[in-house]
C-alpha cells in the first residue's frame, strides 16, 4: 500500500521534516523514519479539498456574475 498523492501532500505540510516517502513509510533528510499518523493527514486531505471545492464554487458563481452560461464556465473550470 502507498500513500496517494493528496496524503503525500497533506504529509508534507503537517510533517516539515518528513522529506521523502516509501510506501506509507516516511523518511527526514537523513534517511531515519519519521512517525506520523494517518488520521491527521486524511482530516488534512480533507480539509483541503473541501478548500479546493469552496475556491470553486466561488469562482462558478463570480463567472455567472459576469453572464457566463453554465457550458462557458464549465469550459473554463474544466468540469
């Protein structure tokens, strides 16, 4: 099992030491592993994607301010 990309990320954040990953194992720039737990990189991958999905919905909405049709602002957003 590895870690996917958005816990590696979330890893990375929470964790300033943690520079490099195997697997679910995590390693400092000296190589020695660094322990960490899981429940806060899932509540932090979490928490940015609902960050991510608000920046959206806002951005929807500040398109069809400006008189954008849905298939317009659905091109540009790539949904």
């Amino acid at each position: 099992m590895s870690l996917t990309v958005q816990q590696t990320e979330a890893l990375y954040s929470l964790y300033p030491s943690i520079k490099t990953t195997n697997g679910t194992v995590a390693y400092d720039e000296n190589g020695a592993e660094v322990a960490y737990d899981i429940n806060s990189v899932n509540a932090k991958v979490a928490e940015n994607e609902q960050s991510s999905q608000s920046v959206k919905t806002s951005a929807q909405a500040k398109l069809a301010a400006l008189g954008l049709t849905a298939d317009e602002i659905a091109h540009l957003i790539g949904a």
